[in-house]
C-alpha cells in the first residue's frame, strides 16, 4: 500500500508542478485536491441510492468510479502521522 500512495503522490504533485503551483504550496494543494476527489465521488453513488433500477453494466460502472475516487482522495487527503513514542 506504501508503493501505491507514493507513486499516487509523486503524480499529482507532478500534475501540480506542471500547473505552476510553487513549491511552499505543493503539500497543500495536494491535501486540497485529495479532499475534492473524495468529494467529487458523492454524485456517483447517488444514483445508486435514488434508482432501484439500474443496469448491472451501470452499477458496476458507478461503483467503481466511487470506489476508485474515494481511495484515491484519501490516500491524498489525509496523511500518515506516526504516533510518538513513550
């Protein structure tokens, strides 16, 4: 899982990087961007929800853009804090 966040990183820091963010603000923008993922994954389970029936094709579909969408958003959102030792 290690592996995955970290490329997951590198690419939206390279996404951000191109874009013109500075520096000082990469680490906050990133937050910001995972935050919005996790947020721009609410209308695809929505229809879910709201419609008994759906397609199979479509639910799978739906299901895995939230899926997808949601991980991702919180890989990026929220770091890992090492707890202190005693």
């Amino acid at each position: 899982m290690g592996r995955f966040k970290q490329s997951t990183e590198k690419l939206v820091i390279d996404l951000l990087r191109r874009s013109g963010v500075p520096e000082a603000q990469l680490h906050n923008r990133m937050r910001k961007s995972g935050q919005g993922l996790f947020l721009l994954s609410i209308p695809f389970i929505i229809p879910l929800i709201i419609l008994d029936h759906v397609s199979l094709g479509g639910t799978i579909l739906l299901q895995t853009v939230y899926g997808v969408l949601v991980c991702l958003g919180v890989l990026l959102a929220f770091d890992e804090q090492e707890k202190p030792r005693r």
